[in-house]
C-alpha cells in the first residue's frame, strides 16, 4: 500500500511549520516502510489533490485553529470528520477546498486514496513571521510522532529492513 505522510504549513510563520517539523522528524525515525513517501509542502485545494494522485492512502499533518483545545493538543480525524474543513491547509481563498479538489480529481478519473487521515496540532500564532513555535506547539511532536507511527503500522505497512 502507497502511502502520503504529507507535512503541510510553512515553516517561517511560527506554528504553521509545525507541520513540516513534524514530517521531518518522521524522516529520520527507523524502521518507516520503503512504500511510505514522506513530503513537506506548502500548498492546499487542488495542488494538494494533485499531490495524493497514485497514492492508496495519505497522511496530512498540520496545524489547526478551533479555540477547542488547549494549544498544542493533538488530535487525529479521518478527512471527511475533520471538525472545520474551512481550516488550516485544507483550503484556501483562492482555490478551493480539499474535499471539493479531491471530488473534482475522481470524477476526472485521477487514482486518489479513499483513506486520508488528518493529524492535527491545536495552535494559536500561524500569520506571524517567525520560525519560532510557541512552546505548547513544539512540544506535541513526540504525540504526534507516535499517532503517525501507529497509523503507518495500522496501515499493515512492513517495516523497512
């Protein structure tokens, strides 16, 4: 099974890199499968559909604002139960949602995984210039490592040699 562990954000606006650092991180653990394809990138809506094509499955990573959570909480959902699909890099205001993309993408025949997961980082300063992340946010990686890392085994993905 093709898999996407995708890193979004950008990593000079505080907590929106939190994505990528995260998607970093998983890179240099051990044993992740030779099928598991690790990328950051800074993109939403359409150009993230075209990203998932040819991959059965795919792992979005980023921050999130719902003011539901304590900062720095993190959270998994499967893309169509993710609380606001307004929020983070799952759309944009110049393009569309990644829901819409990925409904637009199947009806034009594109090979797009059925299961994406959503993990989220509950942050708070994402416009900000800075590569600096605020202290809750920095120190939910090592969950967030483990909640990809049990997906990926969840997944049925052999472990590397």
């Amino acid at each position: 099974m093709k898999t996407l562990v995708v890193g979004l954000g950008n990593p000079i606006l505080g907590d929106d890199g939190i994505g990528w650092q995260i998607a970093q991180e998983l890179q240099k653990a051990q044993g992740i499968p030779s099928s598991v394809t690790i990328e950051c990138l800074a993109l939403g809506g359409i150009s993230l559909m075209e990203a998932l094509i040819g991959y059965d499955r795919a792992i979005l990573i980023d921050a999130i604002i719902t003011r539901q959570a304590p900062i720095g909480s993190v959270h998994c959902y499967k893309l169509e139960n993710l609380p606001n699909l307004t929020s983070g890099h799952m759309t944009s205001a110049h393009d569309t949602s990644l829901v819409n993309a990925l409904t637009m993408g199947r009806s034009l025949g594109a090979q797009l995984p059925e299961d994406i997961s959503v993990v989220t980082i509950e942050s708070q300063k994402i416009f900000e210039f800075s590569e600096e992340m605020t202290s809750e946010v920095a120190a939910a990686v090592p969950q967030a490592l483990r909640i990809i890392q049990n997906l990926l085994i969840e997944s049925g993905a052999e472990e590397a040699p």
